[in-house]
C-alpha cells in the first residue's frame, strides 16, 4: 500500500509534507509534492485528508483485495468524502464527520 502523488494537481500547498508521520514527501524543484520512497509509506492516509486538490491517492495493495483500486478523499464542508475506485470499475464512496475521522 503506498500513496501516489499527481505532481499535475498538486498546487504546492505543503500541507501533506506537514503531517506526513514518515517524513516521507518532499517537494520538487518545481514547488510540488512528490513521495521519494513510496514502498515506505506506513499508509496512515494523514495527506490525502489534507490535500484539497486530489492530488493523491492511496493504492490498496492486493494483500487486501485492492489489486489496482484506489483511495481520494474530497472535502465536502465538514464531512470527508471517501472515494474507491477499483480496478474492474467498481466505485463507492463513504462519507465520515471530519472532526470523527482523526478521532482514534
């Protein structure tokens, strides 16, 4: 499981860099954020919570049935939208209280 960073849509707000528990994303010589090693991302999904522009998104691995399906998060006043996207074209998307979802 690993994060992906679309260096096309991030707008180099900085703000996955900042909760970033690894210290894992670095920004480029153009100001965006990119993951050097993402093998070592813990898989927290702290930044895709702040990155507003869908910038990221979180590969689920096949060691949990993801095989090629995706996480994004979209911010919807205060609720998160979570959106899955799965490799056979599956979708579904659960939405959770933003103050709820760093409560645990």
């Amino acid at each position: 499981m690993s994060i992906k960073i679309d260096t096309k849509k991030c707008v180099g707000c900085g703000k996955c860099i900042k909760v970033c528990p690894g210290s894992l994303i670095y920004k480029n010589e153009y100001k965006k954020a990119f993951i050097k090693y993402p093998q070592n991302c813990w898989g927290c999904t702290a930044c895709l919570k702040e990155c507003r522009s869908q910038a990221i998104k979180y590969y689920l691995g096949a060691d949990i049935g993801g095989n090629g399906a995706y996480l994004y998060v979209v911010e919807d006043g205060s609720e998160l939208k979570w959106y899955m996207n799965s490799s056979d074209g599956r979708k579904m998307t659960v939405s959770t209280n933003r103050k709820e979802s760093n409560k645990y």
